[in-house]
C-alpha cells in the first residue's frame, strides 16, 4: 500500500470530545488484500484518541501510508499523557506509526496482548532508541481507564486470525473492533462513518469480505464463535462500532443490524 495515495478526510469526532477518528481513505483499486478487488469505492484506514480531560488513549496507530496524515491530526491535541492500545500488535495498521507518533504525543505507556516493545520499532534505519515510556500487556482482568476515570473493557475476542483484542468504551458506548466489521466501504473520499438512513450494506458484502479476511473460517465450526460474538452485544450497549478499516458504524440500530448480518454469515459458512 505504500504507493497509494490517501485522500484526507481529516480527524473525525465520533463522540464530541471523547473520541475522535484520525485517518484518511484510499481507492480500492483491487490491490487491497482484505477488500474483494471488484467492490466499488474507497476504503477508510482508521485509528482513534479518546480524551478524557488532559489524558488520552491511542487505539491503534494507523497504516504507514496515512503517518503524515495521522501526525498533523495528533499534532492539534495538548494533552499532557497519552496511552497506546494496539488491538493486533504485528499487523502494520495496528502498529504502523508507533514509532513516528512518539516525536508528537507525550506517550507514557503502550499496552498489547503481548509485550509491545519489538514491534514498534521498523520504520527507521537507526537501533530502537532506550525505553522511554512502559511497555505493558493488558490486565488480567481486562480493565483499563483513561485518567483513572473512564473505564474500558479489553477483550481478547474469538473472530481473529491472530491475536486480537475489541476495546469497549463505557462512557461512549463504543466498540473498537479491530479488523472486525470492517466490511463498509465509502462511495465518498471525505466520508469515514456510515448511519442506518445511509447504509447500504448487503448480507452478501458482509459475507465475502468476512471469507476473504477469515478464509479459515470456511468450513469452521462456527457456532463458539456465534455465541461469543451474541455474548459481547448482549452484555455491552453498542451504539457505535469503530474497526481499524471500513466506516464507522453509528447508531445503535445500525450496529443491531451489522451484528445479524455477521452472524447470518457465520452461521451459513458453519453450515
């Protein structure tokens, strides 16, 4: 991806001062390995702050391809410590610009599933400079804050290839999805977030884009992964489902509808 040109469509407020999408878009031009190489339009490419008063949380740190894009958004925040969150710590939109961001955010921790440290430092030619900041796993108990007043679940979520965690947001009630639904994609360059009166998802799309990111799922016993995935929606209020690529899901009764599709997918392939 690294030829293609990203169409800035700036940072993006999902909850008003609590969470803000930094990113840009690219054309699908079939060269895009998780995207069926015939689907029309443009891809969102997404990370996200969450503020929470001077403090703020990461999620993921976008694909190289966006880093100017994704510095110039950091560079508008004073914030007087940040925490890093990487969903899938060796996949490049997960850790992609870690490295860059840590010149224009005052980081002070960077949680993963597993210990973060070797993954962050690829993009320069020079050692990984000494250890500035902490280098953690997420809690045992899959708890976290932002400011030590806004609560986040982690979850280490069973609809991956690798390891994979789903961050939910309490104050928000916002699903960070990782590469999961991330299967909307945007006839609009400037447009990043999709709404039940615009939406224009087919079970069908929601089926092929799913084998073509999870082809191990063809012929997989489907069901743990059902009743998991009922579980998380039936234990969290959803209104908003924020995946790492493809448009933001907003609204609860878009975010229902997303979840049946998904389901109805898995439960066909299991079959």
């Amino acid at each position: 991806m690294g030829n293609m040109t990203v169409v800035e469509a700036g940072a993006v407020p999902i909850v008003e001062d609590k969470v803000i999408a930094f990113g840009g878009c690219v054309e699908n031009d079939g060269m895009i390995s998780w995207v069926p190489a015939d689907a029309p339009g443009f891809v969102p490419l997404n990370c996200y702050l969450l503020v929470e008063g001077r403090a703020g949380m990461l999620v993921d740190t976008g694909l190289p391809v966006l880093e100017l894009q994704v510095i110039e958004q950091a560079r508008r925040f004073d914030l007087d410590s940040v925490t890093i969150a990487l969903t899938r710590f060796g996949e490049f939109d997960s850790v992609g610009n870690a490295e860059m961001l840590e010149r224009v955010l005052p980081i002070d921790a960077c949680y993963a599933l597993f210990p973060p440290r070797d993954y962050l430092y690829m993009r320069g030619d020079a050692q990984p400079p000494p250890a500035s900041y902490a280098f953690r796993v997420f809690p045992d108990d899959g708890i976290m804050d932002i400011g030590s007043t806004r609560p986040l679940t982690v979850l280490n979520t069973r609809l991956k290839l690798l390891p994979t965690a789903w961050i939910y947001d309490h104050a928000t009630k916002t699903l960070f999805s990782s590469d999961a639904f991330s299967h909307v994609l945007t006839d609009d360059p400037g447009t990043r977030t999709v709404t039940d009166e615009d939406d224009r998802t087919t079970p069908d799309g929601v089926l092929r884009h799913m084998l073509l990111k999870w082809d191990w799922l063809a012929g997989a016993d489907t069901a743990p992964i059902r009743a998991y995935v009922d579980e998380v929606f039936s234990t969290y209020e959803v209104e908003t489902i924020a995946p790492s690529y493809g448009c933001i899901l907003m609204g609860s009764a878009l975010v229902r509808r997303h979840v049946e599709m998904l389901d109805d997918a898995l439960l066909e392939v299991g079959a």
